[in-house]
C-alpha cells in the first residue's frame, strides 16, 4: 500500500515538472483538451480512496483514539480542513463509499449510481437527466422546482 502511494506521488511529481517544463505547449489543441480531459477523470477518481480512508477510520474508532469528538472533528484538526469540508467529506463516503453489515458482510452503497460514476471517473455534474437541468434553468415558475419557490408561494 504505501509502494502504491509513492507510486503516485512520483508519478504526480513527474508530470508537474513535465508541465512547468512547457510540456503543454508541445501539444496541439485538440492534445490539450485531451490532456485536460484525462486530467480531470483522474482528479474525478480521486474521491473513490477518500471514502475508504473515511470508513476504515470510523471503523477502528480511529476519532476515539485521538480523543476527537468525530471522524469530521478528526479530520479537521488532523487534516487541517475546514469543518465543512470534513463534514462534506464524511456526507460523502457515507453516501457512495463501500458498506458492511454489522456481520461484516458487503453492502452496496447508499447512492450505488453515484459511487459507479466516480469510480469511472465521470463528472457527477454530467449525469444528471436533462430534464432536471432544463427545470433548474426555468423561469416558468410551473416548471420551478418547489425549494426554489419564493416561501410566499409555498
């Protein structure tokens, strides 16, 4: 596991310097957008091991041990992020990471749909149908979803 993690850093290193080297100017346009492309389908993925890292502390009672209120209270203080990213990032894994009865037997993710878009490294943003964001641009109030309404209307 931690060869894996090296793996990446120096594969991550090596691509930094290959684009403070001007290796983006060696590309094409159509070279670029497919390096942008890739590039965002790997920081897409990236979420995918955030979630494992997250259960596998909630499952030692790794916030417990280092007398932190909680898993968010944990990694704001141990990862210095904002509470509300902690807190997003613990919404998250307990929505799409990987689940286990109390017998330890697999469960499929709360949002399975979700967790099989990121894993692909897909922009969740792109998956959603048509018709939700044509209604979310609507200015018939009709077509307006309810929790957009004015509070006057409700």
């Amino acid at each position: 596991m931690a060869l894996s993690l090296k793996e990446l850093t120096a594969a991550l290193d090596r691509l930094i310097c290959a684009v403070d080297a001007g290796g983006l100017g060696q590309l094409d346009i159509d070279g670029v957008l497919d390096f942008m492309r890739s590039f965002e389908r790997a920081r897409n993925r990236m979420p995918v091991i955030d979630h494992q890292i997250i259960a596998d502390c909630d499952r030692r009672d790794m916030a417990d041990h280092l007398t932190c209120r909680n898993t968010q209270s944990m990694l704001t203080h141990l990862l210095r992020l904002s509470p509300h990213e902690a807190s997003r990032r613990v919404r998250a894994a307990a929505a799409v990471g990987a689940r286990t009865t109390m017998l330890g037997e697999a469960m499929d993710p709360v949002r399975p749909d979700l967790a099989s878009v990121q894993r692909q490294g897909r922009s969740v943003r792109s998956t959603l149908p048509s018709w939700r964001a044509a209604s979310m641009r609507s200015t018939d109030p009709a077509m307006t979803p309810w929790m957009y309404e004015p509070l006057s209307r409700r």
